[in-house]
C-alpha cells in the first residue's frame, strides 16, 4: 500500500510538467508565466512534509497517510477543472499540501516495519514506486493528452488516489515501534505482530528502546539536538541540492528539448525516461545495508553531476541524448530515493516521522527553486548546454554535504543499518 501511494506520489507530482506545453498551447501563455503552477505543488509539499512530520510523531503514521491521501486525491481530480493558471495554480498547492503529507510518512511507516539488517534495500523498493510513477506519467500522457487532453491525466491522478483511500482505511495498520513508544495499546500490538508472524506472540509489554541522549525528547528538539543538529542540516542541503535537479529537468526538459527541435512527443518520451531511472534505487540499497550509506550515496552524486552536464553536450544526437538521459536519471534518482531510507536510519522513533519529513520538507524547496533557476536562464537566454552545466553543480554540493555529515558523526551516519532497535521483552 505504501508503494502504490509513493507511485501516485510520483504520477501527480510529475503530471504539471507533462502537460505544461499543452497549457502553453491552449492558454497561449509564455515558459515564464508556467513558473508559478510549475512550483505551485512544491509550495504545498514543503508546507504538507513539515506540517505533518511532528503531527505524524504525535496522532500516529497511519492517521496522517489516511488524511493525506485523501487530500491530494481531491485536489487533483478538481485541478483536471481548472478553468484558469490561477485556479489551476491554487488546487496544485493543495495537491502538493497532500502530497508533501504522504511521502515521509511512508518512509516513515516501512522503515519501522522493516528487518533493520534489511532497512535501506525494502525502503527504497518501496520509493522507487515515486519515480516509476512520475515515468508512468509521461508515458501515458504522450498517448491520453493527444486523445483525450490535458485534463484527463490531472482526472486520473485524482480518481486513483480515492479508490486506493478505501484500501488504506480497511487494511493499513499502524507502526508497531511508534504504538510501542508512545505506549498504546498491548492488545494493538500484539494484534499487529501476529499478523506479521502467522503465530501467537507472547510478551509481558512491549517498549521501545530509545538512545539515551534523547531519553524524553521528540520531534524537532530530537532532530535539532546536540548529537543530530549537524547530521539533519547535512541532509537538508544534499535533498535540496538533488531536488534542484530532478525538478528543473521534470518540468523543463520536456520543453527545452522542444525548443531544441524535436517534436513535442519525442521531447515528452525522452522525459520520461529521467524519472524512470529511479529503478536503480533497489542495488543502491543493498549496498547500503552492506557498506557506507552515506558513501555510497554521495558516489551516486557525484556521478550524477557527471552525467546531467553530459546532457547538455548530447542535445545534437538523439541517440546518445537518449542514453545519457537514461543514465542520468538512475544517478539522481537512485541517489534521490536512496535519502528516505539514510534519514530513517538516521533518526530514533521518537524523532523519526520529523527527521525524515523536514529532510523532505525543506528539500522541496530545492524543488522550487530549480523550476524558477531554469526559468530564469531562458529569460538571461542561457543556452541548453549551460542551463544543464549550472544544474550539474547542485550534484557536486550534495555529495559535498553528506560527506561532511559523514565527518560529524561517523557512528550515527552508519551503525543504526546494522542495529536492532528493540520492540519488545
């Protein structure tokens, strides 16, 4: 359920950038007027992620995906009603007040769930659902937009999240390690666990054991505390920087590449191929599980700045930009994905639904600020190879801040992929 609701995720947040030529058409509306809907969804996600986080520490994982869900399900449905940029650009933000609701809380949900020695390799399963279903999107928007429009993708976005909403209120349980620390119900988490186990467990109480430099904090004073404060600021910028990327590519290339000279349905096909890359999200976890995390995700960085220059260099060869857009976007998106699972590591339970959701939060606005960046290169009339060389830079500053995270606290960084956090006695 988890993996669907990220695909959904992935599919909504992506839909605005596929359809943008076909606003730009209809409208008759300039790239620059685009800049605020573009950006309208990051708003609400940054403003959802933060929002949610210290509530999902307080009311619970299973409450605030229930009501999230249900939130960008309706926006989106009324977004494909939209009759102007403005009314269009208000129901995105709620969308994204939804959709920034959902995703930590997710990550949240399966990485205390998950075999610790397991943790990174089953939570980024779980997140290449996102960009799966921003690369869905594209492809089924080059085949629904010339058939049925634009506003028939933003309908589908909206419908699908409400039907998988009946199946999360019947069947979603709640985190046994957040019930376990906030000390709720034995009889709720001995029910869960025997629904996992097949068998009857026995226990006399079931706890959560939590690091005793945290003992009786939670949420934010978790996240900023003197042991973590460093880490979590580490993890903001490398999110921010990553985001900066996917969103000035995901929006922008679809139209750069147009403008380039191919025609709309190619430029949409090679899009979509970026987002698809996230699939290498599965491999990077293992290693993960198995070597340095945040090692291993700054390698991918680094190979990702790499590469999203080369995308400038290969705009002349279809061949070859197919190619390089491919393998850029398993660089970034498999560094991208990989980020949930290093900040759910990270973090104990007590600050856990916080740590990862203001990773997620404040990254968003790297979002935002990579669709206005592209923007303001076309208006400075900075050519497609040199607005993909400036992009290229944010990869560098990401594997530069979490090596430094890495400097801070070594045994933070890496040990708790291969703890056990004890759930019961």
């Amino acid at each position: 359920m988890c993996f669907v609701i990220v695909l959904l995720d992935g599919f909504d947040t992506a839909a605005i950038g596929f359809i943008a030529p076909s606003l730009i058409a209809e409208w008759g509306i300039g790239r620059p007027a685009l800049a605020p809907v573009l950006s309208a969804a990051l708003f609400g996600l940054a403003g959802g992620a933060l929002v949610a986080g210290p509530l999902s520490d307080r009311l619970g994982r299973r409450v605030m995906l229930i009501i999230s869900v249900g939130i960008f399900g309706v926006a989106c449905l009324a977004s494909g009603y939209a009759g102007t940029l403005t009314q269009l650009t208000i129901l995105r933000f709620i969308t994204g007040l939804g959709l920034g609701a959902a995703m930590p809380n997710t990550v949240t949900l399966m990485s205390e769930f998950c075999p610790d020695k397991r943790r990174a390799a089953i939570v980024n399963l779980m997140f290449c659902g996102f960009p799966l279903g921003a690369a869905f999107g594209g492809f089924l928007a080059a085949w629904m937009i010339p058939t049925f429009g634009w506003r028939s993708v933003l309908h589908l976005g909206g419908v699908a999240p409400l039907v998988l909403l009946v199946f999360l209120v019947i069947l979603l349980p709640e985190s046994v390690r957040y019930m376990a620390a906030k000390r709720k119900s034995q009889a709720k988490i001995r029910q869960t666990l025997e629904r996992i186990a097949g068998t009857r467990v026995e226990a006399a109480e079931f706890v959560a054991i939590e690091p005793a430099e945290t003992a009786g904090q939670a949420g934010i004073r978790v996240v900023l505390s003197r042991k973590y404060a460093v880490g979590s600021v580490m993890l903001w910028v490398a999110y921010f920087m990553g985001l900066v990327i996917f969103y000035a590519s995901i929006n922008w290339m679809p139209i750069l590449l147009k403008e380039a000279g191919l025609t709309q349905k190619t430029a949409t096909l090679i899009s979509a191929l970026f987002p698809l890359g996230g699939i290498g999200a599965v491999l990077c976890g293992v290693l993960m599980d198995k070597f340095n995390a945040n090692r291993v995700i700054a390698i991918c960085y680094a190979l990702t700045a790499i590469s999203v220059y080369g995308i400038g260099q290969a705009v002349g060869n279809v061949g070859l930009l197919v190619l390089v857009v491919f393998l850029a976007g398993v660089l970034m998106n498999t560094a991208q994905s990989s980020m949930p699972a290093l900040a759910a590591a990270f973090y104990p339970t007590a600050g856990r639904g916080t740590g990862v959701a203001w990773m997620l939060g404040i990254g968003r606005f790297g979002g935002i600020a990579g669709s206005f960046l592209v923007a303001e290169l076309a208006r400075l009339h900075v050519g497609f190879t040199g607005i993909f060389a400036i992009v290229a830079v944010a990869g560098l500053i990401s594997c530069i801040a979490l090596t430094i995270k890495q400097a801070a606290n070594p045994r933070a960084s890496a040990a708790r992929f291969n703890s056990s956090e004890a759930v019961g006695h």
